[in-house]
C-alpha cells in the first residue's frame, strides 16, 4: 500500500493550542512504539518555517519506522487531524507527516544523523511535553457565535454594487435599505 499522498494544504489552525495538543498525541504515539530520541522544535514565526513545530524521532529498523509513523497518523485521525501530506513510508528511511501546524519526521538512525535536522534548525527552540502543555493551556478557547439565527443574518456583509441577489433577480426590483 503506498503512503504516499498529498491532499489540498487547508489553513492553518485557529489557535496554537491546537498544534500543541496533536504535537502531544504524536508524541504519545512515538512514545508508544518505544521511538528514540523524541525531539520537538518549535519554530519561531521570524525564521521563514512553514509550520509551527517539528516532532523527530527515529526508529532502529525499517518496519519500527513504518509503525510509529502508522501509530501517529491513527492517533492523530482519531483527534480529527488528517495529514496534507505523506512521503517516504515505503523507503521507510525517513517518514514525513505534514499537518500543516506541525509536521512529524520518523528517522531511521543513520538517516537522522545523516540530515541532522537539529542541527540544520538551531534557531528553533526545543520544547518538552510539559511546556507544550502549559502553552496548551494559557492559549484562549475559541469563542462560539451565541448570536440568534435572525440577528447572524443581518450580520452578512453588505453585496457590491456588482452583485446580485436571488431576489432582485427575479422582480428586477431593488430593495429598499
């Protein structure tokens, strides 16, 4: 079965604190399947990342690799997070899960030394669990719109001149302001 996809890259999450808590799942994951060496780099806004974290681990062999990446991408669509993107499961010598917010790098051994990605992201800065937590739980909830369904209606933005409305369109009449 090739693991290889890409699907269309939606936007980003509304807060952090939905990065911080798929960053733990993964990490629980890795974890679970006995991955060494878990590293998480949070990625500062200013040093042109396209994600906010990193989560690296690597796996002894081709089929732990496979595992824990197979363990992550469970986890994670259980929470409801699918990955953009997956590449390098069949090679299994570096696994790459991208969930926009955060992307997972599964090496084998000799690949993570190899690329050194710590290394190559010195600027970022490497994060425990109990940080991410904390970050977790400072970052405000996302309000909920408590507007009745008439009042959210007559919220809309207003159409262009341009534009037509249903209703115009078929008396050709313009309604009054």
């Amino acid at each position: 079965m090739a693991k290889t996809t890409a699907r269309p890259r939606p936007a980003a999450s509304n807060s952090d604190a939905e990065a911080c808590m798929g960053v733990l799942q993964a990490i629980e994951a890795c974890d679970a399947k006995k991955a060494s060496n878990i590293a998480v780099l949070e990625l500062g806004k200013d040093s042109g990342a396209f994600t906010d974290y990193f989560v690296i681990c690597s796996g002894s062999n081709p089929r732990q690799v496979q595992a824990i990446s197979d363990e992550v991408e469970q986890r994670l669509t259980k929470a409801g997070l699918e990955p953009t993107h997956v590449e390098g499961y069949q090679q299994a010598e570096w696994v790459l899960l991208d969930y926009v917010d955060f992307v997972i790098h599964v090496f084998s051994e000799h690949a993570r030394k190899f690329y050194d990605l710590e290394r190559l992201w010195k600027s970022a800065k490497q994060v425990t669990p109990a940080e991410l937590t904390a970050t977790r739980r400072s970052a405000k909830p996302a309000r909920t719109s408590r507007v009745p369904a008439t009042k959210a209606r007559s919220l809309r933005p207003r159409k262009t001149a341009g534009e037509s409305s249903p209703s115009r369109a078929k008396s050709g009449k313009r309604k009054p302001r």
